[in-house]
C-alpha cells in the first residue's frame, strides 16, 4: 500500500486529510511541523509528502528544499496544501514542489493528484527534461 506523510501543524486538517487518503487506499503517517516529517521522511521514506506552507520549527517551502537535498529523498513528489500562496506564486515550484494546491482544496483534486503522483512515483526536479509536473505546460 502506498504510504503519503502529511506535513501539518493544524491537527483538524491533518485529521480531514488522514481520513481522505486512509480511504483511498494509503497508508498516512502524520508530523504537526516541518522537522519532526524530515525526520519522518528520512525513517520511512513516504512514497509522496503533502505539506502545509507554514508550520511551525520549518516551514514547507524549507520542508520541501531539506528533502530534495538529502540524497535518499531527493526524488520524492511532494504536494503543497497551502491557503497562504496566491495562483502563480513561484516560491514552491523554485523549492521543488511538485505540485501546489489551493485551500480549500476539493477532495476529488486531492486525491486525484496523489494519485497521479504515486503512480508517477520517484522522479527528477529539475531541468526541462525533469519527469516532474511541476516543469510540464499549463494547458488551457
């Protein structure tokens, strides 16, 4: 069963969130800050990590770089959940997010974008021939 480490530090929508993915077949571990997932992330190597932007101790755009530059975690997907970005903000994607979601945050997108990043799996974050989405064109 595929694992998704959630990265948030409001305990009701870490609970929202958990219960949405358990029920679409993952396996969900919690951190409520930034360094206790890095060291989440380093013990069981998630297969994605869904992060809040700000969280207390390291936020996630520092959650987000700390990964990529560990050599084990590098190429893990990571989704940013985030009600404090505005739609086209280039901080995440500079940081290495794979893909941003706005809250609120339908419950079907969610899903369907953790989906596709499990199935996508490990993957590049940099350069144009990255297998990242993050780096592939916005369609109309």
């Amino acid at each position: 069963m595929p694992s998704v480490l959630i990265a948030e530090d409001d305990e009701d929508i870490a609970l929202i969130l958990s219960r949405l993915l358990k029920r679409a077949g993952y396996t969900v571990s919690h951190a409520p800050d930034g360094q206790r997932a890095f060291e989440m992330a380093v013990a069981n190597r998630p297969d994605v990590v869904l992060t809040d932007l700000g969280m207390p101790r390291m936020d996630g755009l520092e959650l987000t770089k700390a990964i990529r530059e560990h050599a084990e975690l590098r190429d893990t997907p990571i989704v940013m959940l985030s009600g404090h970005l505005h739609p086209g903000d280039s901080a995440p994607v500079a940081a290495g997010v794979c893909v941003v979601l706005l809250k609120p945050c339908p419950n079907d997108r969610l899903r369907e974008v953790v989906n596709e990043l499990t199935e996508l799996g490990a993957h590049g974050h940099s350069g144009a021939d990255s297998g990242c989405p993050a780096m592939w064109p916005v369609s109309a």
